[in-house]
C-alpha cells in the first residue's frame, strides 16, 4: 500500500465494535482535512481537539460535521491535556465506544486500520493498547524526514510503549486516569507504564496504521526534536525510578556517558595536552559500529541512522540537563516544538 493510495471519499465498513476517534492539532491546514477525512465515515465517532489555531481549523471541522473541542489556551497547553480533553468529549457522545484511536491531525489514517485495529483488540483480551506502522508521507524531502520513517521501522509483537497514534481500550485508558496533562514530552511511554503495571499489555502490529507528515526540513527542528526527548527521558525517569524500563534506563546511562561525562572529560584532558583530541575519534568509531551491526537493511539507512543516533546525544543531554534544571529550581518546563 503506498502513501497515496487513501483517498478523502474512502469508505470504511463497519466496525466489528463500537470506537472512537480523538485527533488533536494546531494550523494544520490541508494536513487536518486529510487526516478528518481519513477517519470520518468508518463508523466511529470523532472529536477534534484544537490548540489555538488560526487559520480556520475550528471553523472548517465543525463546518463538515465534526465534534470540537477548542481548548483554552490560558492553561498551558500540551499534547496529553488534548488528549483528555477529546477522550472525555468522546465519553459524552459515544459512552458505547469501547476502543478509542487517538491521532494527531499531521497523520493520515490509513484505509482499513480502524478496523484491523479494532478487531485486534476484540480478539485480544488482554491487551490494552495497538498500534501498527506509522510512515513518513515525504520521505524524500530530507534526511529529518527520513530518520522519522527509519525511526518508526520497529519490531512488531510485545512492548513496552506506543506513540501517540495507538488504538486503545476505553475503560483502561479511564482506569488508569489517561495521560499525566503535567508532561510537555514523553505521555505516551509513561502512561503506557501505568498500563502494564496494572497487567494489560502493549503491542505493535505490522498493519500501516497511518502517514505521517513531519515536515522537517531543517536541522534546527531535528535538534529541538531530540531536545525534547531527552528531556521526556529524564521525567519519565524521575516519575518512576526503579520501574521504568530497562530500555529507558539504559538510553539514559548512554546520553550522560556519551553527551555528557565523554565531552566533559575530552575538554578538561584537552586542557592539559591537546594531544587528547585524538580521543574524539571514540564518536565516529561508535558510529561504525552501530551501522555495522545494523547490517542487512539498506546500507544509506544504516549509516544515516548510526551518524544521527550519535549526534543525538548531545541534544538530548540538553533536554536532560534542561529537566533537571528546570526541577531543581521548582520550574515547570516549557513546552518544546518543532514546528
């Protein structure tokens, strides 16, 4: 199936059970219609929560029937705050609606997902959360939107998190209280934490789930990208501790050796001898090594991966820093974007 084969006038059978649809977003313009169009008509009610735009989203989604929720933007907005807004939206108008899909109004869902989706969690009792393969629309428009689309290439089955675009279970998502609204990166890991402590699971499928439009062309939106991971790491963490994933753990122990500790250390030596420089080699060497071991895809992929997982930590140690910082002082943080 490729990224042009949705179409706006898709017609979608009918669910196997009653669901819904929350979209969130902010002047997305023809993204949002895209995105609306790929969910109305498949038998699911649809909320769209809007953040303060100005460039007729609210107007033109009520226009074609949809269900809105304009936030006020007097109260710090993030992403988990729009999601609850919609999700309880959605309560109200659909109590029914045992399975929720929640997705963000740059995505296009694609044809048939709502149902494979649906029909999965159906068949799978305890399971809480599904999401399948989320693609780049424009791949080819830059490196920033490549990684996107190698970074959404994962191993599908069991695992410890989903993104923001994941079908879920209703009544799980209101047991566990749905995303912590204080976050400005990371919910979805987190509240997927909270899922599977109570004994539901995670899982991904190999369905395409929908496309993605990152829209990022410049380096500058890729480091604030990776900014705001590294500080929705160190939250999550300090939210957590002891019963975070290993995965995250290990992730953090590698954005303070290598972004932090290794940087640190090299200044201070260069200090000394600048014959110490030498040891910067360390980065490009890590790189050769994590393309190595990621052989047998494409090898243009493996190298661009390799090079930006390496980069990455140092912005990430930003968003670290920047966390624990921002605690320190008794600060919230600012709300990190991209776009």
């Amino acid at each position: 199936m490729t990224r042009d084969s949705a179409s706006a006038e898709t017609s979608i059978a009918a669910l196997p059970v009653p669901c819904g649809v929350v979209v969130i977003g902010r002047n997305e313009g023809d993204r949002l219609k895209r995105c609306l169009a790929s969910v109305r008509g498949a038998g699911a009610a649809v909320v769209y929560v809007d953040s303060g735009s100005t460039d007729g989203s609210v107007e033109w989604a009520r226009s074609v029937g949809v269900d809105v929720v304009a936030l006020d933007m007097s109260t710090p907005f993030t992403a988990a705050r729009g999601r609850n807004a919609g999700f309880a939206r959605l309560r109200e108008l659909s109590p029914a609606s045992r399975f929720v899909q929640f997705v963000d109004g740059d995505c296009e869902v694609a044809p048939g997902w709502l149902r494979v989706a649906s029909d999965f969690l159906d068949h799978q009792p305890d399971v809480a959360c599904v999401c399948g393969r989320l693609r780049e629309r424009f791949p080819e428009r830059s490196i920033y939107n490549r990684l996107c689309d190698i970074e959404w290439n994962r191993a599908v089955g069991e695992t410890d998190a989903c993104g923001g675009i994941v079908m879920m279970r209703s009544d799980v998502f209101a047991a566990v209280g749905g995303f912590r609204e204080s976050l400005i990166a990371g919910e979805e890991p987190e509240l997927c934490l909270r899922i599977r402590a109570r004994g539901d699971r995670v899982w991904r499928i190999a369905d395409d789930m929908a496309w993605h439009d990152a829209a990022m062309t410049r380096f500058g939106q890729w480091w604030r990208r990776a900014v705001r991971g590294g500080h929705a790491l160190a939250e999550g963490l300090a939210l957590h501790g002891a019963a975070s994933s290993a995965r995250d753990k290990g992730r953090l122990r590698r954005v303070v050796a290598w972004g932090m500790a290794l940087p640190a250390a090299l200044i201070a030596m260069a200090a000394i001898h600048p014959a110490w420089l030498a040891l910067v080699a360390v980065y490009p060497l890590r790189i050769l090594r994590m393309a190595w071991k990621a052989r047998g895809a494409e090898p243009s992929a493996n190298w661009l991966w390799a090079s930006f997982m390496v980069l990455s930590s140092f912005p990430e140690a930003v968003g670290v820093a920047t966390y624990w910082l921002n605690r320190s002082r008794g600060q919230r943080g600012k709300l990190i974007e991209y776009k």
